[in-house]
C-alpha cells in the first residue's frame, strides 16, 4: 500500500484507479452498522467504508473519508471529518473530475 504522496480527491468512479492507495473521498451517509458505513458518492455510486476501529462514527450528513481503497466500492478508513449536514456534491464532483483530469498537477 502506498501512503507516500498526496491523497487524491476520488468519487465512485475514480475509486478502482487507486486501489492500494490512499485517497480522499466525500460521500452522503447512507447508513452504518457501527463498524461500516454506506456512502453516496458525489457521482451517486456507493461505497463501503470500513470505520477505523475506536474512532467516533460521523456525526453529520456529508462525510470526507482519507482511507485506503480496498476495491471498486470499498475503502478503509484511516480517518474522516465532518462535512456537515449541507454539502453541494454537484460541485464537489465537478472538482474531483478536474482533479484527475486535465488540471491534475496543480493538485498533486
């Protein structure tokens, strides 16, 4: 697992790019069971997010996760923050796109 460079901003889609590596990802709480928690992406795919063990569970709607990918739709957590309960995700979206597009080494 790589953990060296800058975590990249990802949605649904971009997730199997970085399996093995760190990323960054925000997501729409859709439902947790205390030890794993369902996202919304930003570009309405869903995500399984392994919760780091002792850490407090989020505690708003919106949630930025930097965590491991483990697969396409999986990731585990190294730790989060609270996003709040408004979020627009439409943009958010938009800059994950630019991210790892044409503008990808003004953040990398």
């Amino acid at each position: 697992m790589d953990t060296s460079a800058p975590s990249p901003r990802v949605n649904g889609e971009l997730m199997g790019r970085f399996v093995g590596k760190k990323v960054l990802l925000v997501g729409k709480n859709e439902g947790s069971d205390g030890s794993t928690m369902t996202v919304r992406t930003p570009d309405e795919k869903t995500v399984t997010v392994q919760l780091a063990p002792g850490s407090p569970a989020p505690a708003t709607a919106f949630v930025e996760f930097e965590g491991i990918v483990d697969a396409a739709a999986a990731m585990t957590e190294t730790s989060h923050v609270d996003f709040g309960d408004n979020f627009d995700m439409y943009t958010y979206n938009e800059l994950t796109k630019e991210a790892n597009g044409r503008s990808q080494a003004l953040f990398m």
